[in-house]
C-alpha cells in the first residue's frame, strides 16, 4: 500500500461523492452502535477527504501521525470497511 499517483493518500475513486456518503453512513452507524474506534477512525478518513491536515486530525483524534496515515491506507485498500482494525 502506497500513495495515490498524485501524492494523496486516498485516490480520486476514493473521494468520490458516493464513497463520501458511504463513508458518512459508516461513522453515523459507528456512532450509533456506540463504536468509538470505528468513529473515530471514520471521522479521522473523512477529514482528509475534506482536505484536513493529518497533524490536525491526530491531534484531535488523540492518536499519533502514524495511526490516522494507517487508517487513510486501510481506507484506500479497503473502503469504508474500517471496522476491526487497531490503531
């Protein structure tokens, strides 16, 4: 697992309108569930999607650098299927 061609994390297929929405669906089930990592994961790949700084979203999350650039790889190996990973 890499970077995009362009340099981002997560590809264009990745960031299109329909896997933004499923992606919102993912974190609002998360959060329905009471599924804090899941959230926090999903919520952590949307904000790069938004175009949010990983340094920010790490700081916000409480995690390191390191686990929100392996939730953005799960997320572009995977999709929205970030469920059941450690980080």
């Amino acid at each position: 697992m890499g970077r995009a061609r362009t340099g981002e994390a997560i590809s264009a297929d990745r960031r299109t309108p329909t896997a933004r929405r499923k992606l919102v669906r993912f974190i609002e089930a998360a959060e329905k569930r009471g599924d804090l990592d899941c959230w926090r994961r999903g919520r952590a790949v949307l904000g790069y999607v938004d175009k949010r700084r990983v340094m920010d979203l790490a700081e916000e999350a409480g995690v390191t650098r390191g686990s929100v650039n392996r939730w953005l790889q799960w997320y572009e190996a995977l999709g929205r299927e970030l469920d059941g990973q450690v980080g």
